[in-house]
C-alpha cells in the first residue's frame, strides 16, 4: 500500500458527496488508508450505489490502492 496515501483525506475524493463523506466519517473511515481497508459490501452497508463503488475502486487503483478483498 502506498503509505503516503494512509494519511490522505477521503475529501480529496471530490466526486463522493458531503453526505457520503459524512456517512464514512461517522463509520471511522477519514482516510484514503481506512478506506482502502473496507470491502464492497461495507460500502454498500454504508449505502453506497454500486456505481459509486467502482468510482472508489477506479480511483484507489489509480492511487496503487485496492479496496479490501481485491488484488
């Protein structure tokens, strides 16, 4: 995992809404780190639409960043 990603605001990801930001904040989930640390299902436990969970996933790739439970 890139470490300097762990630290990283999920702010940067502009294209995941206030209330979506809000919604992981509250799960503990404040950082690129923390969110490359949960799985797909738990972000559509956190009510994230499957499309926006590819979006994250894109993105984290992008980053050398994988969602858990994807290598």
């Amino acid at each position: 995992m890139e470490e300097k990603y762990n630290k990283q605001s999920i702010n940067r990801f502009d294209f995941i809404t206030e209330e979506k930001i809000n919604t992981l904040k509250q799960n503990d989930v404040k950082t690129l780190g923390e969110l490359a640390n949960k799985t797909r299902t738990n972000l559509k436990e956190y009510g994230f639409e499957n499309f926006e969970i590819n979006k994250i996933d894109i993105e984290l790739q992008l980053l050398g960043l994988n969602l858990k439970g994807r290598n």
